[in-house]
C-alpha cells in the first residue's frame, strides 16, 4: 500500500495539484495538512 503526504502553508496555496501528483502515483491513503511553516 502506498502513502502520500500533501502539505501547503498559506492559505493561498492549492492541495489539488499535490493531490493529482500522488492519485497519478497510485497512492491509496493521501494525508492532508493546512499548516503555516511558523506554528
């Protein structure tokens, strides 16, 4: 099973093309995150 990991850290930033990267990769579970580098 293959993993991904998609992480932006603005608000302005988009998931969708990270999100495509790792579908075209054939990763099965794709974990999301929203975080700003500062926190």
């Amino acid at each position: 099973m293959f993993l991904g990991y998609a992480r932006v850290s603005t608000q302005d930033q988009n998931l969708n093309r990270q999100m495509d990267q790792l579908r075209e990769a054939r990763c099965e579970r794709i974990f999301c995150e929203r975080i700003p580098g500062t926190k």
